[in-house]
C-alpha cells in the first residue's frame, strides 16, 4: 500500500484473520447469508481486535523509545491483556490500571477471565474504584515514572489513538480482498463498537479503496450521540496521520446504541440468546460484554427484514472471550 509517509508497524498479530461463512445461523434466522471475520482468532493471548491496534501502538512506542507501556481499562478489559501479552513478546514492561465498575461481582468477575491472564502476562496492575478519572491515574502514574528516568508510553481506553485505529485501516483492506475473492460485496458490516478505533479504521479502509460498504457500529456502552463524533474525529486523524486528503461523510458513521441494556458490562437477555445460539448453532464462542451485544443488533436487523436473502453481511468478531469465564 503506498502511503505519503512510512508507518511504524509490527508484526504481532496472526494475519490475515479467516473470513467464515455461517450457514447455519443463516438458516436458523432465515436471513442473508452472514459471514464472521474471526478477529477474536488474532494471537495475543487468545485474540481480539486490540491486537491489530497494538501493532501500530507498539511500534509507535519503540520509535519513541519507551521502556515502559500504560495503559487504562475496566476489570475485565480485553485491551488490557492484549496489550500486557504484546508488551511482554517485545520484552517492555506494562502497567494496567483497570478500574473496578462492579467491586460487588463475584470473584469470577475480579480475579478470573482477563484479569487472571494479565497477572499471568506478567503486568503490573493497580487498581482503581469505580468513578477514577482515568486518564487521569494515567497522567499521574507516568508522570512518576518519569521522575524515576523511565520513559512512558501511554496508551488510551480501548488503544483508540489515530495511531491504534491504523490497524483497522489494513484490516477493512484485508476484509474486502477476502470478500472479492469469495466472490461477493458485502452488504453491510457490523460490529461491536466501544472507543471507536475499529469502527474509525474501518471506515477510512473503505474510503481509502474508494468502495462504498456501509459500517455498523454496535454500541457496548457510550451512546451514539458521544460516540459518532469520537469516530469521526478518528477517522479524519487517519487520513491527516497518513498524508491523504479523503473525507468520510458524517451520515457513514453509524452507531447504534440500543443493545447497551443497564450499561456497559451488564448482561441483557438479548446478549445471552446471541451468545447460545451461534455456540450451539456455528460451534462460535461469542461475548457477554460485546460481540454478544452487537450479534444481537445483527439478529435484530435481520428480524426486521433490512436485508434480502441474497446479501451478504459481515460480522466481525471482535473478541473478549476471555470475558466468558468471567461471567458464569
Ligand atoms: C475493545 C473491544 C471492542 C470495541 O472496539 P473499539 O475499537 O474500542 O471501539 C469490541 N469488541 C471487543 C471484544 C473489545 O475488546
């Protein structure tokens, strides 16, 4: 891919991703013909969309000589084992700082599924109560790093820099080349959206093979009208950070808020019926946080007739199983 400047990269990922038709959630929802893009199936200590993020991310971080990575996220955050797994393959020391939204869950939610692999990874964790300003404990902890000579690289919720939606740029190329290849365009893609990095990423790939394939963002907890911009906003760095003039109109960004349920993190009934059906129908473990969500917003466009029998929709397994043994 030619591009007006040359971009730090990494390989830490397992790439390309498999592109896997479902026929059988398909037939069970009489509906188009739905294919997962299995990102959940990434590398990284049992995959999930940070890692194609943390490619950029810690390349950016070498470049800037750091010696130490941050980063911030729930108790149960994804992006955080992901990132203490990259940390750890490049021999950088990370720091977690994961704040703890449901002190009262069971022990399976504060000690198991993520944030049992992330003690495992070798991170250093702090914790925080529910209600930290995030950011910033971050500022804070890297500012007394530096007073020590060390030199902080730090990350934001979710890896959702410009530098971190990179990765989804190369990964809507890698997707639609899958698609070509399979012989059809997608008709929609949808996905679970939180920071807004994969959406924005995706999008600028799509403008940026100058094709026209629609992009939904499910949302896991912010609602739409926070999120949309955040995504625009995203998108617009891309460009300006590679050097091209190209534009996504605002009406492409889409989010839909309405799978969240109480908030983000709760389980809703629509998330647990999303969750069994594709296990017993496909043998395709999903999550309760938020691919389960967002396969209940594909579900739900499905029952409301929105696609034909011929189209074909992509899902794009973000992840988060990890999460599941965390939620028995
Ligand atoms: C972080 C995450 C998302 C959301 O991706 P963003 O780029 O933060 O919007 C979706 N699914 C899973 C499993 C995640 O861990």
């Amino acid at each position: 891919m030619s591009t007006a400047r040359s971009i730090p990269h990494l390989p830490l990922a397992h790439l390309p991703t498999p592109l896997e038709p479902l026929p059988r959630l398909s037939a069970a929802l009489g509906g188009p013909r739905i294919w997962v893009k299995r990102d959940d199936a990434s590398g990284l200590a049992f995959g999930g969309n940070k890692a194609r993020k943390l490619e950029y991310l810690l390349a950016d971080a070498r470049q800037q000589h750091a010696d130490v990575v941050l980063t911030v996220g729930a108790t149960q955050s994804n992006h955080c084992r992901q990132t203490a797994a990259a940390a750890a393959k490049i021999g950088m020391e990370c720091e977690l700082l994961l704040e703890h939204r449901f002190p009262d869950w069971p022990d399976d939610y504060r000690s198991g599924g993520n944030r049992q692999l992330d003690g495992l990874l070798g991170a250093t964790v702090i914790d925080c109560e529910n209600g930290t300003d995030m950011d910033a404990a971050m500022e804070a902890r890297a500012e007394v790093l530096r007073e020590q000579g060390r030199r902080p690289y730090l990350i934001p919720m979710g890896g959702s820099s410009v530098v971190g939606s990179l990765g989804y740029r190369t990964a809507a190329v890698e997707l639609l080349r899958q698609a070509d290849d399979a012989g059809f365009e997608p008709r929609e893609i949808i996905h679970a959206t939180s920071s807004g990095g994969t959406q924005a990423g995706l999008l600028a790939g799509i403008a940026l093979r100058r094709r026209e394939v629609p992009v939904l963002g499910v949302s896991a907890g912010a609602p739409a009208e926070y999120l949309g911009p955040v995504v625009a906003g995203l998108v617009a760095g891309v460009f300006d950070y590679i050097g091209v003039d190209r534009s996504v109109p605002d009406q492409d960004v889409v989010v839909d808020d309405r799978f969240v349920g109480e908030a983000y993190g709760m389980p809703t009934v629509a998330m647990h019926e999303a969750v069994s059906l594709c296990a017993r129908e496909e043998g395709l473990l999903l999550d309760p946080v938020y691919t389960g969500k967002a396969m209940a917003g594909l579900i739900e466009r499905v029952s409301n007739g929105r696609y034909d029998p011929t189209d074909h929709v992509v899902f794009v397994h973000t992840g988060g199983t990890p999460a599941l043994f965390a939620y028995r």
